[in-house]
C-alpha cells in the first residue's frame, strides 16, 4: 500500500495529465466514429515496435550516465546488422538472427569507444552524447553511400550503388515477430473469404518484447548489474566497496547500445522498412520521452516505467491524430508530440534530482 | 562587561542545535584596535560562534540563541551576512572566496566597483554604468598599502602564491569604508612560516590603524606572537579569557584540551607484541587532508588512535591506505605487502574501513538496508550470489542478503523498520551501525573506523565505541581508529599517534599528560621522541 | 624558461585545436571544389554581412558561464514571427524590417525571461535544456503558425497563408522586405557587393559588445561565468544576471535572424530557426570560443571558417566522391562532429587541468616520487 502510495507521489502532475488525456482519448474514440479495436491493434503494434529502445536506457541511467541522447549509436549498429544481413542474401527467421548478431558485434565495439568518450567528459554528457550521435548519423549518411553494397533490392535503381532511403523487408523478415502467432479477436470474414476488422494480438512481438524486459530485469540483478546501480546511486560508494566506476560506466553504455540496436531491428520488422541516412538522427528524442512519461527520473529508471512510459506515449501518438482530427478536422497530433515530449524532458531535466547526498 | 573603550562584547551567548549544546554562556569583548586570539579544539564552539556573529541564516533557522551582541554600545542582531558587513564587521574564510579568472584589483572590489554613471542608466538602471578602472586601482593599491606587503594589483588570482590569495581576501574586506572588525579564520594554515610572519606583521599594522580583529588559529605560537587577549573555547564554554601577557604555550594547550580522562590504562594490557600493520613513508593526495611523510607500527589486536586537528591530514591515512585517494609509500599487513590505490585488493586483504563520510561514501542512501550491509561483500568477495547457467552469471540472493542485514540488525541493536527500509530513513547513530555492519560483513582482520561518532547522540556514541571494543576483545580484530575527540581516543585506544602538518607529530599512550596531546597538535612539539612512549 | 618558448606554436596549435582543423579541411577543400578565389571571397562577404549577427547572440551566455546558448532558437523564432507580420502587412523595405524587430524584441524578451528561468532550474546541464527547450519552442510555434495564425489571428494576405486556407505557409516568400537592410547603402567594388549599412550594424554591435563587457553588468557576468558561489557571496543576485544574460542573447538572436532572412529573401517558416541555431553554435566554436570563454575575434574567425566551408565542401566532396550527396552529408557531418569535438576537448581540458592542479598539491615522501607522479600527472 505504501509503495503505491509512494509511487503516485513520485509520479508527478504531468504524468497524470497525460494518462488522463490518454483516457479521455480513448472514452471519446466511439463518440467521434473511431473503431477501438484497431486503435488498440495500433497501440500495441507501436508499443512493441518502440519499447525496446526505450529499454536501451535503462542500462545508462541505472549507471547515472544519463538520458542516452546518444541512442542513434546504436540504431546505427542495428542498420549495419540488417543491411548486412540482406546484403548477404539472408531471410526469414535466420537473416533476422544473423542481422541480431551483426547488431550486437558492431554495438559493442561503437559502445566502448562511446562508453570511453563519456568517462573522459563527466559533466556535460548529455549534449556531448546528443552531438555525438548526430554526427555519427552524419557520418553513416556518407557511408551508405560509399559502402559496397550490391544487392539490388538494398541499393539505388538508377545508379547501382549507395544504399536506398528506405528499403523494403518484404522479401526478408517483414513482421517475422509480429505475425509469430498473432491472435485475430473479433475478426469478420468478408466475402473474398479474407479476415478483417478486429483486434489483432502481436503474440510474438509480445514475447520477444517480455523476454527482452526480462533479459533486462535479470541483467540489473547481475553482480555487475548490481554493482552499476550502486555506481548511479553513489559512485564513491561504489569506489570504496572495490567497484571500478569506469568500467561499470562503460558496461552501462555497451549494453544501452547494443539493446538499441536491437531496438531497431524489431521495429524495422514491424514497420516492413530499413530506414537510412538521416532518419536516425532523431530517434533518441521519443524513446526519451517515453522512459519519462513513464515516470523515470534522470538518475533512477525501472521495467515498471519502461512499460507504463512507452504505453502512454505510443498510446497517445496513436489516439491523438485518430480522435483529434476527426473531432477538429485537423492534423495537430504532431504539434501535441513535439510539445508533450519535448515538454517532459525539459520537466525532468529542471526537477531536482531524486539522488541525496 | 561593556565599557567604553570596547568595540564589541558577547555577552552570555548560547546556543543549542535541538537540545544538543554547542555554546554555554560564552561572554568576552574586543576592544578597538585589539587582537584577540580565539583557540578551541575542532567542535569547541568557533564556527558557531562565528555563525551567530555574523548572522548566519542557519542560527535563525535552528531556533536563535541567547545572549546579546553590543557593537559601539549598541545591541545589534543581523539577520543575515550582509547586515554584518555593512556594520564594519568583515570575515575572512580558511576557504579562498576569490575569483581566479579576476586580477587582486577586481577581486578586492568585487561587487564593490567605482562607477561612472552615462546615459543608458537612467533607462536600465545602475549596472549599465561603466567600471572606473583607475579608481578600483587605486582603491585596491590603498588596501593592500594598508596591509604593509607587496602584491600587485593587476595580477590574476590564479596566478598567485597562496599567501597573496591571502591577501587579497583580507584587502577586500578593509577596502570597505566602515571596517571595524576583522575574523580571520585560521588565515596561516595554508601558509608557509614567511608567508605566515608577514600576515602577522600585517596584523599588527591594521590593529595599529585601529581595527580589531579575532584571529582563529591553531598555532599557538603565533597567538601568543600577535594577540592582546586570548579566548579558550572548550566544549562551548569560555573557559579563559586572559591577557596574553605571561601565557604560554603549554598553558594554552591544557586549557584547549582540558578534561581529565578516567582509567583507561587498564584497558592496555591486550595488545601483543607483534607488528600487524606497518606503514613506512606514506603519502596521500586527500584535498584537504594531505598526508606528507607518515610511518607508524600498529600491533596485532591493538586498537591504534590517530588524532590531530582537522585538515591536518589524519583522515588521509585510512583514505589513502583503502585506495580510495591517490597514494604511494609501502605497507605492509602481515609481512605481506598491501596493495595501494587499488580498492579491490585491499578490501581482498583482510582490511574493511568506516568512512568520515557517512553519507558520501558510507552509504546508499536510496537503497535497502540489506544492499548497503551486502553490497561490499558481494563485490569484494564474490558473496551473496547464486550462480545461473553453469556460472555464466551471478544473480544476487536477495534471501541470503536479507540473512545478513537481519542479523546485524540483532546484533548491532540497529533500529528500524527492517531490512528492506532505506538508508536514508535511519538516524545518524543507526547509520553508523549500517556502516560498522558493511565493514564487518567483510570479516576483517583490520579495521579502520574513521570519525565514528561524528554527528551522532551521546547514546549512540557510547553503543558504537562499546561494539569496537567488543570486536576488538572477542574476535581480536585490530582497529585503527581516527577520531577528532581526543576523549574518545583516549578512552579506547592503547596508542595514540597524533598527526600534525600531514607527518606524526608524535605516538603517546592514553596515559599521557593532556598538554603533551595539546602541544603535539598545535605543532609546538615534534615528537622525535614520541615513539618511545 | 627557453625550452618552453620554443613549443610555444605546438601550445598555440594544441589550443586552438578546433580552428586549425576545421582550417586545414578549408584548404584542402579549396582545390578540389575548383571555385576561383573571387567567387568564393565575394560570397564569403555576403554571407558574413548575412550571418555574423546571429553568432555574437552566444557571446553573453557564454561569458556568463552558461554555455553554448542553444535555445538562441527562441530569439530566431520571435524574429521569424515579426517578419511573418511585416510581409502579412505588406509593410515594405526598412519599415518591414524595424516593424518585424518591434514585434519580435519584446517577444525575445519574454522568451529569453522564460527561458532563463527554465536554465536557472538546470544548474550543470544548462546546454542540453537550453537545446530541448528549442524543438519545445518549434512545437509551440507551430501550434501558433499553423493554428493560431488564421483563426484567432486573421491572414490578411493571401500569399502568406497555406493553400488549405489555414496556417502559415511552409516557405514565406520575402518579397517586400528583400535586401531591406543590404540594399540601402550597397557599394559595388569590382565584383564584390558591399552592403555597407549591414556592416555599419554588425560594428555597432561589436562596440556595444566591447562597451558592455566594461559596464558593472558585464563584469558580474564575467564574475558569475567563473564562480557562482563566491559572486553571490558579494552580493551579486547570479540568478537575475544569468537570466539578463539569456534575454540579451534572445534578443540579438531576433534581430540576427532578421537581418539574415532579409538577405535570403525566403524562410523556411518552421525550420530556418533550427538551422540557426545549429550554424551559430558551430561558428563560434570553430572560431576557437570554448563553452567557457568568447570574444569577438572568435566569430569573424568562426564565421569566416564556417562559410568557406560550406561553399567549397559540397562541391569538393562531389568532385572527390563522384557524387552531390556525400558532400551534402560531409558538411553536416563535419558540423555537427566539429562541435561534439570542441564539446569533447573542453570537458576533457577541464578534467585534467583539475588533475594537474591537485598534482601540484600533492604531498610527496621523497622528490623521487614526487617527480615520477608529477612525471605521470603531466602525461
């Protein structure tokens, strides 16, 4: 009782208004002509399709590295994994495990370079992780072009080379999780005998996602993981209790890297395309806001907030451009994203940290 | 009392921080023109009676006090920092307030610069006025003339020695117009002796310009070099309030020190004879608490005190020796060498240590009581985990962790709501004992406990000293122990060593006459001879 | 000492780290983009009268120890939305120009209030908000551009508004206000434009820049910039100066970005206020500006450096790769990279000059020691 007591405490008023805004979103929907079955289809496709990489930072601030506005590290690795993957010819359910393996070499050793920059600059990470990533975006641009890479379906029709702005998985893995067992609830048959309508369950999506949360959860019981929140918590204790504060810093910014890179390749699949070049550049920003709707602050994160942070967020997205525009015939859910995002990072970064010292 | 001629005059000042008393009935005046030498051990009262000089908002905050300040015959209460120095009563920190980017000229100003008024201030008020450069100048060179020394005024903070640091900040507060008062917080204690002797001389010049100033030090030949009056705080209380004239050095330290210690030799008979630690030619870089040159034996089942006066550089010796601060030098624990600034190895060794710094270092204070008493031991030592896949991983066992934190809970009488509450939630005594579990969990050979009762309530105090002493007894646990309180020292320890300017200043038995500790910690004595005792 | 005299031009280098670098892509790049030195030195011209403004709206901030002011955005955005009034008023010349700054000024000064608040709320991260709070800022924009503008506000010209009959246009011509300050007093000299009116204001504030470091209120920034703690232990209000400081920087970043969408001729409504946030932050950082200390030199370095390499890399880069994209890319990336760069050198400088002097304190056993560690220290 006490702990949930203590949670709505800690949750904080814009938390609050945003689940209520969800919940009046979704109490309206039938009103205004929205079908609730797939706006909850919706809702849990994008929850999987994104919740991953909101996962990925845990690990960081757990360590007390901060909010990983360096996350496009990552995705880069997970690019790198699937179009190397399809480059080599590779599909279904193995071209998807070797592009995961691919992932996790190449996150690990973008990891450590960028785990060892930011125990070099402790202070203002966050913007150095932000400039950062946004030049290793850049950087990756020009490399997509000048990469060998051959496969027709990946590279440029009229020129032959340089990697496609989005690339279709149709031919690979396209919702390979998604379609894993997937669930029909209330479908209709309609006449071409197909099914339709209804509320669809990513059984799949969902597993990988649980197993990842648990991957996760088991990872911060670790001793290392053990170790990583005393290092966030109170580094000196850390220190005096024999734990290198470095290399738990850096563990911390391997493991935020490499899950985003995983991150990205679930939500390639769900989404059917490779993106490339600049699309990354500002991937960090949603999954941010996620963790901290979800109630994270910038020194403690857990599964709870991942979960709840990314369900509100995705959920919103989902229900404003529906019931929003259908109530004012205009499209302003992408001013309510940049607002409501934008507006919970500057709220956690000006609230007093939680840590006492 | 109050006569003409004073400046200021305390009289009957008291203060109590919730029922604990830090000041008791504290009365002396400062006469215009005078020095008056303020000695105390650390925790005597200096700060806080500073504190309510100046008007401190903290005083307020914790109730106030009583008593009343008279400056030139007036009762004044300042309600805040500013107040004070409007008055003419100017402080100068141990710690420099200046800034290093600035030259002598704007530091001394800060705040305070000459101005020409143009046109843009009657839009947007004074602070569009242009600086006069050449009148702050002159302003500062006038300050520093008064000071008697050398020092340019267009040289960067940075780029100074210290002792011109400490004289900047002193030219700073008598650039004010109306300066009456000085407090100079223990001004030589980063100074070398020549630096220190024209400080002194300084002194001196500006009590002859008619400024009185409470000169807070250590170093007791230099009170007795410079001050009109010396004021003796002990425990609270103004226990001496004399001339200088005819006092000396070891009469100050015996009325520093004071109280007389009851039947402690006793406890003498434990220790044996053979070397367990030995520390030959240690230095550590603790900011702060620099050690220098330090070399000392501590025998198997000893309890081995370290005291001295704070920033001298006893806490640096636990600090350096547990790898937690740059450190070189050798020791050895058991004949075998103890690895420096690696934390890992040493906790590996046998050794546990007690930080100063309960909260800083001591604790986590978000965490469960049970991660704050396993934590150390499960990364040292490879405890409390349940190995997954064959090894592959090292999940924590919560159920074994709990085992811990409960019996120490037992044994160390540690009151709370359980194992799972957090360590923040504790109060100061309890935490300690959180601290005292973490070391112990480790089995330790050797122990180092540092301040243990800093900060706790006399009840707590006498509970940890007696768990110590109990270890020590029951399991011969060797302890090395830094405290502060010279009592407690001798109330627990078979040797104290006093550190003094980061070396030993010298080793004493508890027996030992109270000046002797007195005359150690003000550096009025080496103890070449010390180790003999 | 002699030896160290004669490392003096390795420090100098060592120092200025970022400018060389970004000085050696310049004349690497020249050759290859194959312009003529006319071509590139005329445009160089226009483009410093175009965009030096907008970089001395950093110089304040960073003088006040507050860092790179990334929410500069704020300032660009209250000029953008002056400028959308000035053409939807079809107030021509000049008079669009000043009617476009007496709307946007006292919009920058609530702005840069708001947004001193918000920094004075981050101690320590001042950057990262100051950048979050201006893609915060886009969204309120766009909520007043696309939605405001149109319903509550009307749009009395038509090509202003968007085609769906709401909102601002995406692209907003200039027309009126084109070339309203450049072309006033422009002076031909053999193939280079000089717009000498654009000059004269850029020297005015430089001399307001100079003037003002001299008043009280520079001088506490100064003070505040390295030491919080002792300048508000003299008395200094820090928290009401870091937010002057702010204001001023929203207010220059206003006018800089009128001044420079007048020389473009047309903005994009919702972006180019993003676009200048980016440029100033990395012209002064090129130009040798560190997160602690600006000067003027630094912008006319930055701003030079800066602009050479934005006209010869796209072309270089397609010359060398064959290809228009990777030289678009190659001067995004370096952009971005040169300031993760002077960020990264910064913090590091600032680490191990704390380490060197700790070194110098350090108490040593015996010189032997001493001079290994201090040996290691210097390493």
């Amino acid at each position: 009782m006490n702990r949930i007591k203590a949670f709505i405490t800690d949750f904080g008023w814009p938390r609050i208004i945003i689940a209520i805004f969800l919940l009046a979103l979704f109490i309206s929907a039938p009103f205004v002509g929205v079908k609730l079955d797939a706006s909850f289809t919706d809702v849990f496709n994008r929850f999987g399709q994104n919740v991953i990489m909101v996962l990925a930072l845990v690990p960081m601030v757990q360590a007390g590295c901060g909010l990983n506005f360096g996350l496009p590290l990552g995705i880069l690795s997970g690019l790198l994994g699937s179009t190397m993957a399809m480059q080599f010819g590779l599909t279904g359910p193995m071209g998807f495990l070797v592009a995961i393996l691919i992932t996790i070499f190449f996150g690990s050793i973008f990891g450590l370079g960028y785990g060892k920059l930011l125990n070099k600059v402790k202070g203002e990470e966050m913007t150095i992780a932000m400039y950062v990533g946004f030049s290793a975006v850049m950087l990756f641009s020009i490399l997509w072009l000048l990469l060998p890479y051959t496969k027709p379906d990946l590279v440029m029709g009229y020129a032959g080379e340089g990697l496609r702005r989005s690339i279709s998985l149709e031919k690979y893995w396209d919702k390979i999780l998604n379609n894993f067992l997937a669930l029909r609830i209330g479908s209709v048959r309609n006449l071409a005998g197909n099914l339709s309508g209804g509320f669809i369950f990513p059984t799949g999506l969902m597993m990988f996602v649980a197993a990842c949360v648990v991957f996760m959860w088991f990872f911060l019981r670790t001793k290392t993981g053990t170790a990583m929140t005393a290092v966030g918590s109170n580094p000196d204790f850390a220190r005096a209790s024999g734990v290198s504060v470095e290399k738990m810093r850096t563990t911390s910014v391997v493991v935020s890297t490499i899950i985003g890179g995983i991150g990205i390749l679930v939500y390639q699949q769900s989404f059917g395309f490779v993106q490339v070049y600049d699309a990354p550049l500002y991937m960090a920003f949603p999954a941010v806001s996620a963790l901290l709707i979800g109630g994270a602050s910038v020194t403690k994160a857990s599964m709870l907030n991942v979960v709840i942070g990314t369900l509100l967020f995705q959920g919103m997205l989902t229900m404003t451009p529906s019931v929003i525009n259908s109530v004012l015939k205009t499209d302003m859910s992408e001013v309510i994203r940049i607002i409501v995002s934008n507006g919970m990072i500057i709220y956690a970064l000006t609230r007093k940290t939680k840590v006492t010292k | 009392m109050a006569n003409e001629s004073s400046l200021l005059s305390l009289e009957g000042i008291s203060k109590d921080f919730y029922g604990n008393v830090v000041l008791e009935d504290v009365t002396f005046t400062v006469g215009r023109g005078e020095i008056i030498g303020l000695v105390g051990e650390n925790g005597a009262g200096k700060t806080t009676l500073m504190r309510i000089l100046f008007g401190m908002p903290v005083i307020a905050e914790t109730g106030g006090f009583k008593g009343r300040i008279m400056l030139d015959g007036k009762q004044v209460a300042f309600t805040s920092p500013f107040d004070a120095l409007d008055a003419g009563i100017g402080m100068v920190h141990q710690e420099f307030s200046l800034i290093p980017g600035f030259t002598a000229t704007e530091n001394i100003t800060l705040n305070r610069e000459s101005m020409k008024r143009n046109v843009a201030c009657d839009i947007f008020g004074e602070r569009m006025s242009v600086l006069d450069r050449a009148r702050m100048r002159t302003r500062a060179a006038k300050a520093i003339s008064r000071l008697g020394v050398k020092l340019d005024p267009d040289i960067l903070v940075s780029e100074m020695p210290v002792g011109h640091k400490q004289f900047t900040e002193i030219a700073r507060e008598i650039d004010r117009s109306n300066v009456k008062l000085l407090v100079l917080d223990e001004p030589t204690a980063v100074l070398t002796e020549t630096e220190a002797e024209v400080l002194i001389q300084s002194m001196r010049m500006l009590a002859a310009q008619g400024i009185s100033i409470i000169f807070i030090s250590h170093r007791l030949h230099e009170i007795i070099n410079v001050a009109d009056k010396i004021v003796v705080l002990r425990d609270g209380k103004a226990v001496k309030s004399v001339p200088v004239k005819g006092v000396s050095v070891h009469d100050i330290a015996t009325w520093m020190v004071g109280r007389e210690v009851k039947g402690s030799s006793s406890m003498l008979s434990a220790c044996s004879e053979k070397v367990f630690l030995k520390v030959d030619n240690l230095w550590v870089d603790m900011p702060g608490e620099t050690v220098r040159n330090v070399s000392f034996d501590v025998c198997e089942g000893e309890i081995f005190g370290i005291g001295g006066l704070a920033g001298q550089g006893k806490l640096g010796i636990p600090n350096g020796l547990m790898g937690l601060f740059p450190a070189g030098g050798n020791a050895s624990l058991d004949d075998s060498p103890v690895p420096l600034n690696d934390p890992h190895k040493v906790l590996n060794n046998h050794m546990a240590f007690v930080s100063e710094d309960r909260r800083g270092v001591g604790l986590l204070l978000d965490e469960t009581l049970e991660w704050n008493v396993a934590f150390t031991a499960m990364q040292a030592k490879g405890e409390h985990l349940i190995p997954v896949l064959g090894g592959l991983f090292k999940l924590r066992n919560e159920r074994t962790m709990k085992l811990l934190a409960e019996e120490y809970i037992k044994t160390l009488e540690i009151k709370c709501t359980g194992p799972k509450q957090r360590a923040k939630e504790l109060s100061g005594g309890n935490q300690q004992k959180i601290c005292l579990a973490k070391a112990f969990a480790l089995k330790p050979k050797l122990l180092f406990v540092s301040e243990p009762t800093r900060g706790i309530d006399v009840g707590a105090k006498a509970i940890v000293l007696e768990t110590l002493r109990r270890y020590n007894k029951e399991y011969g646990m060797t302890i090395v122990m830094v405290s502060s309180e010279l009592e407690e020292l001798r109330s627990i320890c078979h040797r104290i060593a006093i550190v003094d300017e980061g070396r030993i200043a010298g080793i004493l038995p508890p027996t030992a006459e109270i000046a002797e500790f007195g005359l150690l910690m003000s550096g009025e004595k080496t103890g070449k001879n010390g180790d003999a005792a | 000492m002699n030896p160290l005299k004669k490392f003096e031009p390795l420090k100098f280098i060592s120092d200025n780290i970022v400018t060389v670098i970004f000085l050696a892509l310049t004349i690497i790049a020249i050759p290859f983009s194959r312009l003529s030195g006319i071509y590139i030195l005329s445009n160089l011209i226009d483009r410093f009268a175009r965009s030096a403004f907008l970089v001395f709206a950093l110089i304040l901030p960073i003088m006040a120890g507050m860092g790179i002011n990334f929410a500069m955005v704020l300032g660009a955005t209250a000029g953008q939305i002056g400028l959308i009034f000035a053409i939807d008023y079809n107030v021509m010349g000049i008079q669009g120009l000043l009617l476009a700054t007496c709307i946007g000024v006292p919009l920058s000064i609530f702005l840069g209030w708001f947004c001193g608040q918000v920094l004075n709320r981050a101690r320590g991260r001042e950057m990262v908000t100051g950048f979050i709070l201006g893609y915060f800022m886009d969204g309120v924009y766009q909520f007043f551009g696309l939605y405001v503008m149109g319903w509550l506000i009307p749009i009395r010209t038509r090509e202003v508004m968007q085609v769906t009959g709401s909102g601002v246009r995406n692209t907003l011509a200039l027309g009126p206000v084109r070339g309203g300050l450049d072309n006033i007093l422009n002076l031909q000299v053999g193939p280079f434009h000089l717009p000498l009116l654009t000059f004269g204001v850029i020297a005015f504030l430089c001399l307001f820049i100079i003037w003002f470091r001299k008043t009280k209120l520079g001088h506490d920034m100064r003070a505040i910039g390295q030491d919080q703690g002792v300048s508000h232990s003299a008395g200094i209000a820090v928290d009401r100066t870091r937010i002057m400081a702010i204001v001023i920087s929203t207010i220059l970043a206003c006018i800089g970005q009128i001044i420079y969408l007048q020389n473009m001729g047309n903005m994009g409504t919702y972006t180019s206020q993003r676009q200048a946030g980016y440029f100033a932050a990395a012209a002064i950082l090129v130009g040798g500006a560190t997160v602690s200390k600006a000067t003027i030199m630094n912008v006319f370095v930055g701003v030079f450096l800066v602009h050479s390499l934005y006209i010869t890399m796209p072309i270089a880069g397609k010359e060398i790769f064959k290809s228009a994209m990777v030289g678009q890319y190659m001067s995004d990336f370096i952009n971005y990279a040169i300031i993760a760069l002077a960020l990264v050198l910064h913090a590091w400088r600032n680490k191990r000059n704390a380490d060197l002097a700790r070194a110098g304190l350090r108490g040593h056993a015996d010189k032997d020691s001493a001079l290994a560690a201090q040996a290691g220290a210097v390493q």
